[in-house]
C-alpha cells in the first residue's frame, strides 16, 4: 500500500477508488471513554471487511459484533495492520484487497469527546479456519464467527450494510 503509517484521510484514500465514509457518535461511560483514548492514542484504527462464501467474518467484543481490528503498531502501514489483527482476532489468514471505507468515530461521555479514525479494509481469506480461542491472551474477544447476516447487535453496522451492499454478487 506504500501509505506512511498514521497518514491523513485523504492521503490513506489517494488513488483507492471509491472509499466510503462515514462519521458517528458514540456515547460511552467516562471510564470508558478513558480507556478508548488511551488506546486509540498510539493512531489509526483498521480493521477488514472478510467475506467468504455469503458469510461476513466477526468478532464479539464488549457484547457487540464488529470486523476484526485494532490499532496500529508503531511502523506499520495500515494494509498490514488490518492484515495483522484479523489474523490475531480470528486465526484467518487474509490478503488485503484495498482501501473500502474510513469511519471517523467520536466518543464522548457528554462532558469530553475525541474523535478515533478507523481505515476499514476490503480483504479474501486464504484460510477459514477460525480460531478455538480468538484473540491474544489479555484480549477480551468473546467470540470470533462466520455470519450470513449482519447481527442486530453489530457496531457501526450502516457502515457496514453500505459495504456488503457495494457488490452483492460476493455476499
């Protein structure tokens, strides 16, 4: 992908074809809110959009569904970090296909906010094996499933419909 790590959004989106984009809110509890600038303090967030056989690959997370992500690694580019976290989330081995959406999240408990950027990758599965015990150990990643459908309980998930529904022939 050949982007520096942590780039602007315009800059991630340069020359990828149509990127979505997306923007919410999120309330959350002060501690909470603590705890996800803290990490979201090290840059990007990225995660893939993984799809095999009609089946969108999740993971469940503080009881909600989401795509497998995480933040960057200090030196990595954003392809290879989504790359990385699906693998540890999930055991799934993916080749990143290109940039599908960036999703600009603010948090705020109704007193402070801050905003978290989030690249969304379009990826192929090299294997569908899913893990017996996803994520890595200190991660709270309750369950990682193959799903024909979006859950009711998914995070962001009008982002993720307009991202199914870009090419309903691989869905």
């Amino acid at each position: 992908m050949g982007v520096e790590p942590d780039p602007a959004p315009e800059a991630l989106a340069a020359g990828q074809g149509e990127v979505l984009r997306s923007e919410s809110t999120v309330e959350v509890e002060t501690e909470r809110l603590a705890s996800a600038r803290a990490r979201a303090g090290r840059g990007w967030g990225v995660g893939a959009l993984v799809v095999h056989d009609g089946r969108v690959l999740l993971v469940r997370h503080d009881d909600r569904w989401l795509l497998p992500g995480g933040m960057l690694e200090a030196g990595e580019t954003p392809a290879v970090g989504a790359g990385r976290e699906v693998r540890e989330e999930t055991g799934i081995e993916v080749r990143i296909d290109g940039l599908a959406a960036i999703a600009e999240q603010t948090f705020t408990d109704g007193r402070d906010a801050f905003v978290l950027r989030f690249a969304v990758f379009d990826a192929t599965p090299e294997t569908t094996a899913l893990a017996s015990d996803p994520g890595l150990e200190g991660e709270t990643i309750d369950d990682a499933a193959w799903h024909g459908s979006l859950p009711a309980d998914t995070f962001d998930r009008d982002l993720y419909s307009r991202l199914l529904d870009r090419d309903r022939t691989s869905w």
